[in-house]
C-alpha cells in the first residue's frame, strides 16, 4: 500500500490511552463531580441558570418542565432530554435535596422509587432558595464562557450565597472518581463559615461545634461521631444511619414496631418488601402484618407484632437484615481548581470562602464603576442645570444632536459622556424638584463610591461583608435539624429466641448417627416404641427439649458435632431420621458414643472424657466454641494418640469439685480418685494417664460418682455372662495413675474378664445382645449388691448363648 501523508500510523496503545484520557477529563470535570464553590455538576447548572434567564423564578408561576428542558437542550447542554428532566426532578425531591433548588407541580416522583410523570405534564419554577445561588450573576461576579455552538453564554459557577456543595451535598460516578458527600444543615454551615472567616486556622473539631453531622432530608438517626471526624478530617469515613422507629401497645396486649423516618436514599417500598418477606418466609417469629401506612401528612411503617412476641429483639433482626439500618459511606470528592480532590470539611468551606471574596470583589469593582459612571453624568447634569438657560441657547444654535454636543463640550468643557446625557434630557425635567433629586442622588454616590472604595481597599471589610449577607442567608431559610445524632454505633445483638419458634420436641438419635426431631403431637400419637429405626440400631438418647436448646454428640473417634435443634429435620415419630453422615464425613467404625442436649450454648460445666487406652481430662464446656460450618464439619473434642484408641466415656458435670473418678479394666481392676486430680485442659489436648494398665489390659468404662452420696451402684457383666453388682463408694480413693484393686475374683482357668460396666439406678432395665444374635433382659433391681471378691451371678450359659457383644439401655419404657 502507497504511504498516503493523510494516514497516520498509530498504536492502539497510543489510541485508547490519549481517547480515554480526553473522555476521562470530560466526565470527571464537566460531568459527574460537583464544582466545591457552588456545589453543582454542570447538568444542574445549566438547569438553574435556564430557568432564571427565562424568568422562570419563585416570584412568578410555574412553567412546563418540557419547555425548561428544551431550553437546557437548546442552548446549554447537547445531551438526551431524559438525563436533563432527571436532573431537574431530583433537584425538585424534598426527600433527597435538603434545601429543594426547584418547585415542581405535579408528579415528582416518590421516596418508592415510582418515576416522575413525564416532562409534559409537570410544571416548574426555581425555588425561592436558588436565588441565593444566581444572586449578582449579572454583575459580572463570574466568568462566563461561550455555549456549545458558541451563539451564547453560560457561567462556569455561580455566585452561591452559601455553601451549597455541603448543604445539599451531592452523589456521582466519573471515571476513577466518586463522591458521596450528605447533606447537612444550613444554619450549622454557615454558623461555621462565619467561624473559619474569623479563624482561618480553625480545625475540624473547632467547626464541629458547629456544623454537628449530617442533616439528611429524610431525619433518622446517624450513630458514629468518630466516623463522622475522620470523614470531615479526610474526606473518607464511614457511619451508621438507622430509622426512627418506637414500639406501640396496641389493643389485646399486642405491640406494633412503627417507623417514621427511613435512612437517606433508602427505597420505601423495596424496604417494605423486605421486612414482608421475612414475616412470609417465617425467618423471624411474631410478625403477624407490615404495612406502609404514609399518606400526605407523612412516612409511616407498622410492623404489627404477635401476642407476646419480643419487640425489641424483632426489631433489632429487623435493623440487622433489612435497610432499616444502613452504614454510609463519606466520599467527599469535589472540583477544586478543576481537579478532582477528596476533601474534608475544611477545605470546602475555604474554597468557598475564597470563591465569595472573589465574587464580592468583582461585584464591588463593578458597582464601584457603574456608581463612578452615573456620579460623572449626575455631575454633569447639576452643571447643566445650574446655567439652564446658557445651555438652552446653545442647543437651540446647533444644526443637529452631534453640532450640539460639539457646541456644549466646545462652550462649557463638558465631557462626551455628559454632552450625550444633557441632549438626551427630557423637558420635564428641567424642574426645581429635580436639581434636588440630582444632588440628593450624588450625595448618595458619594457615600457608595466611599464605601466600595473601603471595601475593596480592606479586606477585613470584605470579610464583614460577607459574614452580612450569610447571616441574612441563614436568617431566611435556616430550618432545624432534621437527623437526630448518637456518638456511639450500638452493636445489634440478636437473641436465637427472636428468629425460632419456641416449640417443646422429642429429640432421638441412634448408635449409628441417626437423628431426628418429632413434634409432641406426633410423639403422643404414636406408642414410644414404634420409633424408626434401622435394624441392629438402637436409640442411645431420647429426650424432650426445646427448639431454642443445643445438642452436642460425641463420637467413639473424639469428635464433636453441633446441632441446634431448630436445625434439626422435623420428622414423624416413625420415620429413621437423617444419618450424621449425608452432612459430615464418618470413619468406618465411628458411632455415637453420647449426646447432651444443652438449655445454653456454652454452659459453666465440664466434660470428663475417659478413654480406652488409660487417657483422661477435663474440658470446659465453654471450650467448644463451635464454627460457622458446623453443618458440615465435625470438630475434634479430644485427641486420640493411637488408631487404636477409642473414646468410651463423656460425663457433663456442673460440680466437679464434688466428684470422684471410677474406672473399670478388662483384668477387673478398678480405680478411684478425684476428679480435682484430672487436670482442666483445652480441647484438642489428649488428657493425663487415668490407670496403670497392665499389657494387654484396656479401661471397658469409667464413671463419676458424688462423694456425698450414700450409694452408687455399679454392674459389671463379664465375657462369661455373669452379672454382678457393687456399690464403688466401698472402694478407697488410691490416686490417679494406680494400678488400682481387684474388682473380681482371679480364676486360674478361663478367668473371667470385664465386658461392659455401667451406673445402674434400681429402675433401670438393659438388653444383652449375644454373638448368636440372643437377646436377654437383664433388670438392675433383681441384683442386691456383691462384696469385692464374689465373680456375680450367671445370666446367660456362654456356650449355649454366646458371648454378651453389646449391652443397651431401654431408653424406651412404658413411663417415656
């Protein structure tokens, strides 16, 4: 291809980083940040001073929103007419400008998110408080530069008699920057303006004391005074704004949540959905209705309650999940000598101040000029009238206008200026009365010319100007406050009974993991033992408790599993339940060894866990802190030193001062101690040694026991199947790490060997299982209690029953 000099050859690189620059610059200045001046994006601008060219102010009626847009379109900003009339209808929304710059007639909109009527059917007119902003705009105070196709004028700010940017504050997105500044109230603003002109070196907390945080359109409650410094210090900092809300008693002993005042920007109707939502999907209990009862007279959301629900709890579920309670984040980013910059409170009320001195002394340089100009030709008018007659004669001499002012300049020295103003005098006007008005009126200049003179002269005169007309400002339009602020954000705590139904339940899981919740209604209508359960499994914990309490198990392997029981699968008294296992990951021979159904998350008690290896320790409850993905995941309760160590005993005690250890060897030795021996440790520790064990020997079970009481009962069953039943209060307390005593008689042929130990009240009734797949009662009330050395009594014959392999408590009775 020929090289063509019209082609140039350029890197994309080189393309998008230069176009994107340019287009950057365009949002950033002439866009989506406002000016720190006058507080306005240049869309909003343009908007205000359309409508104050045309006339279109407070003082005069209201005009079509589509002809206000034309005009904005027309002359001032080439964009689509829907990014205008927005513009203008938010500026005209008393629920997101604090200080309304537009009055709108018609439908404007809604805090719901509802849009504003289209532009041919609303009215508008600029409100009495724009024209604080616009004031002296003709008195050359700005610099104007020409419009888009240059057949106009527009001003690059406007002369702003107070601090707009921070009165109503301003939100936007540009490229690389945003800005999120609140709105505040303008009696505080200018409070601390009139402070900083008299001292300039104030600091943020001394303006606090004026300006006192955010004063949002729409009230509430802001909480943080420390975000609310950082923010005015940095231009970045984050607070909390939540709803004006009371609890009202309503009739039959019910109470009603109402709101009045909702976070800035918050959308009411999606807020109302929200809150509804929680009620239908049942995930907070005692919300019986929400309405939205706002009307004319103002906002108003019920949340009515049912009988006896906790309000208070409600309503904070309510601050915590919904936009009842919003954190808001300052961004103060402006335009500030046309480059974006975070700002804090500080610097914006100084540019302000700076941008007002330059405008007060343009005004004063060009009312100073405009009076120096009339005084010359009021000068020249008293001269004039002073030799009316001499004057007369040479105008009437003259051929035209021009030979006359020649003749007058010629004869009495008279300026052109004034020679124009003396030809262009009206007969009635050479009266008595009007040498009198001339010489009042230059005797009035005077004083003006004087005083301008002052002003421009002493800047402290300037700065008492100023500090004038911001005071006749805040005198005008000042309102009270609307936000209500609180130094500390209060943390929201949320009670469990708050989110569950309080609801008493049967609780049951099995030896192998399975576990399930049953209604009282469906436990009633079914007999105790027609429970679901997979064959060879038996229920090792059945128990009635209440949806708010907690259950911890603990397997054979020393792992821990949580389950609050609201989380429990709600099943009929028939069905299996759910396995452990469809959620957490089993070892192959892990089964439930104990579960505890707690009233408290973490009470002050302790665990003992006793170990078939000889290991032993004590936890606090307060230790198993369980993690957010308890459903998943079991946690370790005790760690096991060898595969082969297996978990055999968890006792929960609240007392343990008042308790002693007993422990049972396959060899039949038992030992006991007190617990006060067994150290407390954490939860992954594997605990001290508990008995000195012979090889080969292993610990079958180890108990606690009240040393207050008069009688614990203890029935051992051995591998031969004989029963027998002691009292191990009778044993003396030797120390931990003993050998320990006898418990059974030695034999010297086949010995008898302990299988299986357990408390036993009189009451109690245990199944044997056998390994010919037998099944034999054994009641504890049928044994009396046998010395140390007596081996029991037979319950079953070895050989022709087969070895006791399990031994079950009925949790299941005809009382249950």
């Amino acid at each position: 291809m020929e090289n063509r000099a019209e082609i140039q050859e350029l890197t994309l690189e080189e393309v998008m980083g230069d176009r994107f620059g340019r287009y950057s610059k365009y949002i950033i200045q002439e866009r989506a940040l406002p000016d720190i001046r006058d507080g306005l994006k240049p869309v909003q601008r343009r908007i205000l001073y359309a409508m104050n060219v045309e006339g279109n102010t407070s003082d005069k009626g209201f005009r079509k929103s589509a002809k206000t847009v034309g005009n904005v379109i027309g002359n001032y900003h080439p964009h689509g007419d829907s990014s205008v009339y927005e513009a203008m209808v938010r500026l005209s929304q008393d629920w997101k400008q604090r200080e309304v710059l537009i009055e709108m007639h018609g439908n404007n909109g809604s805090m719901d998110g509802d849009p504003p009527a289209a532009m041919r059917y609303t009215e508008a007119r600029l409100a009495k408080i724009s024209a604080e902003l616009v004031r002296d705009i003709d008195k050359e105070t700005v610099d104007f530069i020409l419009n888009f196709d240059d057949t106009d004028e527009e001003p690059t700010v406007f002369p702003a008699s107070y601090p707009n940017l921070l009165v109503n504050g301003a939100t936007g997105i540009s490229a690389g920057y945003a800005t999120d500044i609140p709105s505040h109230n303008l009696g505080e603003v200018i409070d601390a303006t009139v402070h900083l002109i008299d001292a300039p070196d104030a600091s943020v907390d001394d303006l606090m004391h004026y300006i006192k945080g955010p004063d949002f359109p729409t009230g509430a409650i802001l909480q943080g005074v420390d975000g609310i410094k950082k923010a005015y210090e940095t231009g970045k900092g984050k607070i909390v704004v939540r709803s004006k809300t009371r609890i009202e008693e309503v009739r039959g002993g019910k109470e009603q949540i109402v709101i009045n005042e909702i976070p800035y920007e918050v959308n009411k109707a999606v807020l109302v959905r929200k809150m509804d939502e929680i009620r239908l999907n049942k995930r907070v209990d005692g919300i019986s209705e929400v309405r939205d009862e706002s009307d004319r007279n103002g906002l108003q959301i019920v949340v009515e309650l049912k009988k006896e629900a906790n309000a208070g709890g409600i309503l904070n579920y309510l601050l915590k999940n919904t936009d009842l309670q919003v954190a808001y984040n300052f961004n103060m980013v402006a335009i500030d000598k046309k480059r974006p910059k975070q700002v804090g409170i500080v610097r914006m009320i100084e540019a302000y101040i700076e941008h007002k001195r330059e405008v007060l002394t343009r005004r004063t340089n060009y009312n100073l000029r405009k009076a120096e100009s009339r005084q010359h030709i009021v000068s020249g008018l008293i001269k004039a009238l002073s030799i009316l007659d001499q004057v007369i004669d040479a105008i009437r001499s003259s051929k035209d206008k021009k030979n006359a002012k020649e003749n007058l300049i010629e004869r009495f020295a008279f300026t052109e200026i004034q020679a124009e103003a003396i030809v262009s005098l009206q007969l009635y006007r050479l009266t008595n009365t009007d040498i009198t008005a001339l010489e009042n009126e230059a005797a009035s200049l005077d004083k003006d010319i004087s005083s301008y003179n002052r002003i421009l002269a002493s800047p402290k005169e300037l700065d008492k100007v100023m500090k004038k007309e911001l005071i006749e400002v805040k005198k005008k339009y000042a309102s009270p406050r609307l936000t209500v602020i609180e130094a500390e954000i209060e943390e929201l705590k949320i009670d469990t009974e708050v989110l569950i139904a309080s609801e008493e339940v049967m609780v049951s899981v099995t030896k192998e993991g399975y576990i399930k919740r049953t209604s009282l209604r469906s436990y009633g209508a079914s007999k105790p033992n027609e429970i679901g359960i997979k064959e060879g499994d038996y229920p090792i914990y059945i128990q009635q408790l209440n949806t708010l309490n907690h259950l911890l198990i603990f397997t054979s392997k020393g792992n821990i599993i949580y389950r609050p029981i609201h989380e429990i699968s709600d099943l009929r008294w028939k069905d299996m339940g759910d396995h452990l296992s469809q959620n957490i990951a089993f070892e192959a021979d892990e089964t439930v060894l104990k579960v505890f159904g707690l009233e408290k998350n973490l009470p002050p008690a302790t665990f003992t866990f006793i170990t078939k290896e000889g290991y032993i320790k004590q936890t606090a409850v307060s230790e198993y802190v369980i993690g957010r993905n308890y459903k998943n995941k079991s946690f370790s309760a005790i760690k096991l030193k060898t595969k082969a160590d297996e978990l055999i005993n968890i006792i929960y005690t609240e007392k343990p001062l008042l308790k002693d250890v007993f422990l049972v060897t396959n060899r039949g030795f038992g030992l006991r101690y007190s617990l006060d021996e067994v150290p407390v440790v954490g939860s992954k520790a594997a605990g001290v040694k508990s008995i000195n064990l012979k090889e080969g020997d292993y610990v079958v079970n180890g108990v606690l026991l009240d040393v207050e009481a008069s009688k614990v009962e203890l029935m051992i069953l051995t591998q031969r199947g004989s029963v027998k039943k002691m009292n191990i209060l009778d044993f003396e307390s030797l120390g931990r790490a003993k050998r320990g005593l006898l418990l059974l008689r030695e034999l010297k042929k086949n010995p008898h060997r302990v299988a299986f130990a357990f408390e036993a009240s009189k009451e109690d009734l245990y199944t044997i299982l056998t390994s010919k797949g037998k099944e034999i009662k054994l009641s504890s009330h049928s044994y009396s209690i046998s010395d140390r050395y007596s081996n029991g009594s037979f319950i079953l014959d070895e050989v022709a029953d087969g070895a006791p392999i399990e031994v079950k408590k009925n949790l299941i009775t005809k009382n249950n």
